[in-house]
C-alpha cells in the first residue's frame, strides 16, 4: 500500500527544528562538540516547591485518571496570577483556558475559528505554527511584514481592504519570537479600534511575558480596555517557571473564543495530568522571587553574549526581551548556508532566519540556554569562524 500525505500537509516544510537537530547529531557522530543555541528549551529548572509538589501528588495513587480539562484551582491561580502580575482581571471560570501548551492551543484555533479560505494575518518573521495552524484549518495566510526601520511593528493601514474583508483573525506576537520585539500600550490600542473596525479576532502570543529586561513595562494585550471584546492571549509556564516539558499552558480573554476552541479541544484530548495542574497552580501562585532571580540570570547571559559577539565584530542589537537573540548574518551567506555551516566547522547551533518566514532571511535566531560562560565560548567558537571566511558583519 501507497499512501500519500494530505494536500495540506504538504503545502508544509520540514520542521527547520528537526533539520538543525539532525545536522547537529551528525556533527557530533563527527566528533564535534556542540553548544546547541536552536531551540528555546529552557536549560534552567522549575523552582523547587513546583517539583515538590508534582512528586507529592503523584504519590497520590487516586490521581492517575482523566482530568478531562483544568481543574477550577488551576483556573483561578491563572486569574491569580494576572490579577498580581498584569493588573488584568479574569473570571476564571469563562475566560480563562487550560491548554496543553500555548502550542497546543495555537495549532488548533485556526481550525476552530476559521472556514476553507479565510484569510489570517500572521506575522512576518513569525512563529512557525503561526502560518502552519492556518495551513491545517484551510485558511490563508496574509504575512504582515515586521521591518527593523518599523520597529518591528506591522503596518495595519497598509493591508488590503479586499484581504480584510475576508479576515477573520490576526495573530501577534509581544515579546516577539524570532524578533524580540515590545509593543506599547498606543499600539495595542491601535490594534484593538482596527479590530473592531474590521470584525478581526486578535489573537496575542504572551509567552515570554516574564523576559522583559532593562525595566521595559511589561504589557499584556488584556490590560488595555477593549482587549476582552476582540481578542484572546496565550500564555504558558515553559518558560515562565521552567516546566516546558509538563505542556501546561492556558489562553484567556474572549469568552465567545474560549468556547468554541474549547468545543474543538473537548473532542482531542482529555485533560492534563493531575499532579502536574496542581504543580502549575503552585508556581502561579507563588510569592514570584523566582521569576526576578530568572529575570536577572536571562539578563546576564544576553549581555554576556552581544559582548561577546561585539569582540569578533558582530554588532548585534540588545534584545529587549525573551530567550533569544535576533541577528543579522555576514552578506554572502543564506541563512541555512551560514547556521549549517556554524554547526559543521564552528560546533555552534542557531536557527536559519527564513525557518521564521521569508523576510527572516538574512538573519538568524540565538537561544540563551546556556549559562553565561558558555555562551562566552560559542562567540568565542563564531570570532573564528569569521575570521577563518573572511567575513565581517555590518
């Protein structure tokens, strides 16, 4: 038997993650040492009171069955959690849901939310599940370009009135991922007339919520007034408390939305693990000391690699937030020729820029997840590879 994929699958690349993992193994098998700056995997781990209690509850014998969606107490700590940290207001029962992953639950709302043909208006660069959820609904992708010169901010009025009137949703992304990126408060606010105006549901990617540095405010799209009629907001504790293998994450927001993406997921899968939503609700509501200790590490290892980039004369731009580093990459090279050839010759791993879109061309992205001193060592490792082709970065 012969089987083939999906039209629609196929319309979809290899995951560039997959591709740089492999290329990595076969640098390893060539006896090359590694410094892996690909994936967004938090090396750091969960504060110790949230391991405790996933040991405690998992000791409970009576706790191994269906959850079959979040448990009321993880539904309040996450309105705990926004009330305490954003100053935004939740009713934990209609406006909050539990996802498994904020993946999870953006792989599955275009799919919820969208017809054959719909038009979404995704980020360029963006995340890849972005463009890859709309793919899967059937929908089609409008890339909003994100340009340095426009502070990385999508243009709204120079957007097709013939691609709005077919638009049902938009996606955005601050902190943004690949490009680190904030938005203001007059931005959102922007958005969220030009939402109303459209008939447009705003859908806000907050995962790097608490990896803002140098004292930027950090924003969420709920606390600015209107945000709950035209929008929802995705939020995970991979990276906020360490526990991105638990894949426990949540969305709040719009109640209409909540209902119909929860509607789809009541027909996927059955819940979370018991003891790892209780572990959850601990680490919302806790008293937060490990979020600024996190905060103060993630600052450190960002400055420590630009500095160390800087020394081979790669000046890249200080990120104002998140995990990576977003950077532009020597002329001469494409961004899968300069990452591949970084793993090869100089044992380093980054993530090809156009992985993000075709305007990430030109760039590539650098995760911080590894202790300062080694990052130290895979600018060090990049110094040469530079100065072995001969190439200089503007």
């Amino acid at each position: 038997m012969k089987l083939v994929a999906a039209e629609k699958l196929q319309k979809m690349t290899t995951s560039i993650f997959q591709e740089v993992a492999d290329r990595k193994q076969q640098a390893i098998r060539n006896g090359k040492d590694v410094i892996d700056l690909s994936v967004g995997s938090p090396d750091l781990p969960p504060p110790e009171f949230v391991v405790e209690t996933l040991i405690d509850f998992a000791k409970d014998k009576s706790k191994y069955g269906y959850t079959l969606k979040g448990i009321a107490e993880f539904h309040e700590a996450v309105s705990y959690f926004y009330r305490h940290r954003y100053g935004v207001n939740l009713n934990p029962e209609t406006e909050v849901l539990q996802l498994m992953g904020s993946q999870d639950g953006l792989a599955h709302l275009a799919t919820a939310i969208c017809n054959p043909g719909d038009y979404v208006l995704v980020p360029d660069p963006g995340y890849p599940i972005y463009e890859a959820s709309v793919t899967i609904a059937g929908g089609v992708v409008y890339p909003m370009a994100l340009l340095a010169e426009n502070h990385f901010l999508p243009q709204l009025d120079e957007i097709p009135l013939e691609v709005l009137e077919k638009t049902r949703m938009m996606i955005l992304s601050y902190p943004g991922n690949p490009v680190t990126a904030l938005a203001d408060q007059d931005f959102f606010e922007k958005v969220i007339r030009f939402a109303k105006q459209h008939n447009i549901l705003i859908v806000h990617d907050f995962a790097y919520s608490e990896l803002i540095f140098d004292g930027h405010p950090q924003i969420s799209f709920m606390s600015v007034p209107g945000a709950k009629e035209v929008g929802i907001e995705f939020n995970s504790l991979s990276k906020t408390f360490n526990m991105a293998g638990c894949r426990i994450g949540y969305v709040v927001g719009n109640e209409e939305a909540l209902k119909i993406l929860g509607a789809l997921k009541s027909h996927i899968d059955y819940g979370i693990f018991y003891p790892i939503q209780q572990a959850a609700v601990k680490a919302l509501t806790s008293d937060f000391t490990s979020l600024s200790n996190q905060l103060k590490e993630y600052e450190i290892r960002r400055d420590a690699l630009i500095a160390g980039l800087e020394k081979s004369g790669w000046s890249v731009p200080k990120s104002p937030a998140t995990m990576f580093v977003w950077a532009r990459i020597p002329e001469g090279w494409t961004s899968r020729q300069f990452s591949f050839e970084l793993i090869d010759q100089a044992g380093v791993a980054v993530i090809p820029g156009d992985a993000f879109g075709q305007l990430g061309e030109g760039y590539v992205r650098i995760a911080m997840v590894h202790p300062p001193e080694r990052l130290t060592e895979a600018a060090e490792r990049i110094h040469v590879f530079l100065k072995e082709h001969s190439y200089s970065v503007k």
